[in-house]
C-alpha cells in the first residue's frame, strides 16, 4: 500500500483540483485521483463550454441586429463548428488545469477512487487497481444531472445537459425541463440559434431562486423572444415512440399535451456518491449528501467533502472557496467558515442575472425593515450607447443600519460587477458609502451608485 501521501483529493473540478494545489502550496505531499478529464463538470460540461456556446448565440444576436448599428451583414448558423468551438475551448481548460497541478507538484492518478476502510482508497485504472492511504482524504467528486422518474434521461430523445452540449444536430424543438441556471442558460442558447423552445417550471417564476422582479423581467424578455414559459408544471409523461416526443404536462389549467424533437432534462443535480463504497468508511450521508461540519469534516476522522455531494450551493466558486476553506483549517490555520448568506449567483443569459445576499422577499421573511432602490439600464448612457438597455439594478438595505443586504442585477454583462457587491455586503457597506464612492461614466457599474441613490431619493438620473 503506497502511504507516502498526507492529503488525497477525489475529483479535480473546481472543488478538487483548488484543494489539491492549496494543499500543496501548504506542503503537503498530494495526489490527486480523477476517473475522466481534469477540471471536473465545470470546465468539461459545464461553466466553461456553455459559457463558449452562449457566446456564439449573442454573436448570432449582434449579427441579426446589425442594421441597429450601421452595419449591414449576415449570418448563417454552423451548429456543428459552434459545438467544436465549445469543446476546443473545453479542451483547453483542460490542459491548464494539468499544468497548474504538475507545476504545484501534485501527482495525478487516473482512475476511480473507492474506500477500502477509514484511512485506504482503492484506485481501479488503468487495467490495474492499487491501494493507497493517506492522512487526510478529501471527497470532491460533483455531480450529474438528476434523472426524472416521469422522463428517464435515455441520452438520445431525453438528454441531460451533457448531451446538450455536444448534440450532431440542431433540434428545431426541444422541450427544458427546469428553469434554473442550466435550463435558462440553454433555453437562450438554443432560442438565439433557431430552435424553438419550451420552458417548463415546476414552481410559481422561472429562476426561482433569484428575487422576483429579477424574474419577471427575465420571463417578460424570454417570452418577447418566442420561448414558451410553462410555470406552476410538472412534465407527468414522455412518450418517445416516433418522430416526435410528446409530453403529458400538468398545468394549473389542466393537462396540456406538446410536442418536441428533444427532452432536456435540467430539473436538478444528483450527487457522484455511488461507486465510493462510502459504507465500508463508515461516512454518514444525509438526505442523500455527504454530512459535514462547518469546515468540511466528515464524522469519520480524516475524511472531509467539499462540492456538489455536501449540501451547500452546487456552483464552482462556491466549491472553491469550500477547497481553500478545508484544506487551510487541516493546515491548522486561522481561517473561517464560508459565508453562506452572500453567495454570489450568475446565469449567462441575455440578458445575463447576478445577485448577492437577501432577496427582498427573504429579507422581509427574515424581520428586516428595508430599503430598496432600482436604476433601469433604460437611463444609462452606456447601455444605451451599446443597445443593451434590457434590465437593471436593484439593491436592498436594512432601514435598521442602512447596511447594504442584498444585489440583484438583470442586463448586459452585470455577472462582471457582482464581486465588488459582494466584497460591499462583506464590509458592511451602508447606503452613503456607496452614493458617495465616486462611480466612472459611463460605465454599467455607476448603475450602482445610482440604485442606491434611488433608495434614498436622491438619484438625479431617473
């Protein structure tokens, strides 16, 4: 048994590979186990290739709207090189996240990681399976599209977001079910390209986690641009016999029957937990995620989860900060928990959603007394200088302290800005600070200024 490793990560997505080179930075000696390609779900499925396809959808965008700059051109869908561009890209991560662990001395074992007890994994690669032990071992293994009962993920008529990102050909219909950040991100893609989509939300509003003005106003832009909006629905049956899916969805109103070429399924995420043998470590899971403390330790000493299969927010950055958490407290230093409560969210549509904090509705539900002001890019000059004038910014203060408690953004290119909101929410910010904190003209981000101007009256601007 090879036990010449302090710490062990299984996985190396964004949770995986950052604790690995923490780690080493640390001086730990680290391997680091990965079954498929490095960089995990974000960079091969997920942030990064449909960051690379919603790029050529708002370059089909630019191009359809030419004539609204003076310019005269057209444009032709090639939807198999808009996927070959996505997997280049892909591929490209790929290879840096194998440079970043070789240059942090991390070793790299392919192949998929088991527990044998509470201190030894089994690794089966590579026609051969060795065992190795090691003082810390570090679960970071993500997760996959969940599959639902009423509409089983077959790879082919019924696809999960995967298949999504790598399909032959361009269906002329397809039929998302769920309307989070995967579902809203490729109902925009494939709608901007051609294909005619319908969205259908289990809940009341399309991305119900967002602050509902943010999601009116996405439900009003998506519906001007032909998507079908389905919410308070549940998809009860597909039938894939023939040409055509047809699905039995239940609405408000009754049951309503559509019809589509293909099914995406983006109705949540199901943790990478099988395969582990979990049991025999004796590592307690609940509600069918690993249980952790506040810095990620196990119940059984020596085993941490970091990600997607630990009942936090299942977004890359958040794994990140989870990594560096982790791995910095096994170092035994003086580090603190993550920060739940000002989380940054992004969803790349068009146009593109960032928050941070409370929601006006939780922050209520929660006692506050508040103050919000909103500033629509309607009455920016740069938005409209550029022609994005969809969307705006609305922020949220506690009319108790006026401390700023809440970011909420809709429009063009606001995933951009959401960190200094972020690091405001984090200081403490109050109202004034940010009327007074000088904002560059023009620019997207004095939307800001001028938000938080409207929440105290004194916005000149609208």
């Amino acid at each position: 048994m090879n036990t010449n490793y302090d710490t062990i990560v299984i996985g190396s997505g964004p949770g995986g590979y950052v604790a690995a080179i923490r780690a080493s930075q640390l001086g730990m000696k680290v391997a680091v186990v990965e079954s498929d390609l490095l960089g995990g779900i974000c960079l091969n499925w997920g942030c990064i290739p449909t960051k690379a396809l919603l790029k050529s959808a708002q370059v089909a965008q630019y191009a359809k709207h030419a004539a609204d700059y003076g310019i005269s051109c057209s444009a032709q869908i090639d939807f198999e090189k808009i996927i070959s561009r996505s997997r280049n890209i892909s591929a490209t991560m790929s290879k840096g996240i194998e440079f970043l662990l070789k240059k942090n001395n991390v070793d790299i074992i392919k192949g998929f990681a088991s527990f044998c007890s509470a201190n030894a994994i089994e690794i089966d690669g590579n026609d051969e399976k060795q065992k190795f032990s090691a003082k810390h071992i570090i679960i970071a293994t993500g997760a996959r599209s969940r599959s639902l009962a009423n509409a089983l993920i077959d790879g082919e008529k019924i696809i999960g977001y995967r298949q999504a990102l790598t399909l032959a050909r361009q269906p002329k219909s397809m039929l998302i079910i769920g309307s989070g950040a995967i579902g809203s991100e490729l109902a925009y893609f494939y709608n901007a390209i051609g294909t005619q989509i319908t969205l259908v939300e289990f809940l009341p509003a399309i991305v119900p986690n967002e602050d509902e003005d943010i999601s009116a106003h996405l439900s009003r832009t998506f519906r001007k641009n032909g998507i079908k909006i389905m919410t308070d629905s549940s998809v009860e049956s597909v039938d894939t016999v023939g040409d055509m899916c047809k699905i039995t969805i239940k609405t408000k109103k009754g049951i309503e029957t559509v019809e589509a070429e293909t099914v995406l399924s983006a109705a949540g995420i199901t943790p990478n937990i099988e395969g582990l043998n979990l049991e025999k470590a004796g590592i307690v899971i609940e509600k069918g995620k690993i249980k952790t403390d506040e810095f990620y330790r196990t119940n059984v000493e020596g085993i941490y989860a970091i990600g997607d299969v630990i009942a936090t927010p299942a977004l890359a950055h958040v794994a990140s900060a989870e990594a560096v958490t982790c791995v910095e407290k096994i170092a035994k230093k003086d580090v603190k928990p993550v920060n739940y409560k000002n989380i940054p969210a992004c969803i790349y549509t068009s146009p593109e959603i960032a928050s941070a904090g409370l929601t006006e509705k939780r922050a209520v539900a929660e006692g506050y007394q508040v103050k919000t002001g909103k500033f629509p890019f309607t009455a920016s000059g740069k938005a409209t200088a550029t022609g994005e004038r969809d969307g705006f910014i609305k922020l949220i203060f506690d009319a108790a302290t006026d401390n700023l408690i809440g970011a909420h953004c809709i429009g063009a290119n606001v995933t951009e800005i959401i960190a200094g909101l972020v690091t405001a929410i984090n200081l403490g910010a109050k109202g004034h600070d940010i009327i007074k904190s000088i904002h560059p003209h023009p620019t997207i981000s004095e939307a800001i200024m001028e938000a938080a101007a409207a929440a105290y009256g004194e916005s000149v601007n609208i």
